[in-house]
C-alpha cells in the first residue's frame, strides 16, 4: 500500500528504494490510497505493509496494531508557509512553535 503516485511521502519512498537500488516498479503495490491516514488505517486491517511518516504511523505503533521495521529513510523536509500581510492568530503562533521546536533529545546548534 502507498500514496497515490504524485504525492510528496510516495515520491521520498521511491527516492529511496532507487537508493537502494531497487526500481520501484518492482514493488507490488495492492493499494493506492489518498491519504496517510488511509494507509495505516489499511495496514492496521491487516491488509499489507507500507511507508509512512513515524508521526502518522504512532497511534498505531502506541496501540500495538503496527509494528516498525528498522529501515534508514531520508528524513523529510516541510515547509511553513503564510501570507506575509496577515496578522497570526495565538493557534497559528502556538502550532509555528510546536512545529520549530528540535525532536527531543536533541539540540538546535
């Protein structure tokens, strides 16, 4: 199961395989699904495996219905982005913050 093609987590995932040195056409893929969401909502019924991000795949894994395999992924990039001329509100401060902050463990150099 992946993201449909186009979509920025299956575009890492493939990046990666070609890494690998696998061709991502050799993959059986039984599910494209629209959503991350969707996708470990499909694993979590049993229905195969994937890649996702270890923030959607949590409530899972905290749940015991998904189990992570040890495999080294490139770590992935966003962006934050807001109109230049609007005023932000206390939430979109709170989630810039939440979302700036090092992982923990870590430390900003």
């Amino acid at each position: 199961m992946l993201r449909e093609p186009g979509s920025g987590t299956r575009s890492v995932f493939e990046a990666a395989l070609r890494d690998f040195g696998v061709p991502s056409g050799s993959l059986r893929i039984a599910l494209e699904l629209p959503s991350n969401e969707a996708v470990r909502a499909a694993v979590e019924a049993g229905l195969g495996a994937t890649a996702i991000s270890a923030s959607v795949a949590a409530p899972g894994i905290e749940a015991e219905l998904l189990h992570q395999v040890p495999i080294d992924l490139p770590e992935r990039n966003f962006y934050v982005v807001r109109h230049l001329e609007r005023h932000r509100s206390k939430a979109a401060e709170a989630l810039l913050a939440m979302v700036t902050m090092p992982p923990k463990g870590t430390r900003r150099v």
